[in-house]
C-alpha cells in the first residue's frame, strides 16, 4: 500500500511566496524485480518472462 505524507516547501525561485503543502509518496520498502514484473504483468497480455527481459 502506498502513503501520501504532506511536506511543506518554499519555492526556491521565488522566496517571498507562501510556502505550499505536496503529496510525497512513501512506499515503505523496495520491491524485488520478480515482484514487479510480475504485478506490471498482471492485467496485460504480456507474459511475465517477457516483463522481465
């Protein structure tokens, strides 16, 4: 599951403006790449051996 956790930031062109809120995702952990070609492949007509090439 992915997490959004706001940040605060200054625009740093112009340093006068108000400071204004982002969405940062936070995935937790790094996945593997059989765990991702596997997912990519998931709704497609690709095949998964074909992913990971």
């Amino acid at each position: 599951m992915i997490k959004i956790n706001l940040i605060k930031r200054v625009n740093h062109l112009k340093k006068d403006a108000p400071t204004k809120w982002y969405g940062v995702s936070n995935t937790g952990k790094a996945e593997n790449t059989y765990v991702v070609t596997r997912n990519a492949a998931e709704n497609t007509s690709t095949a998964p051996t074909e992913m990971d090439s």
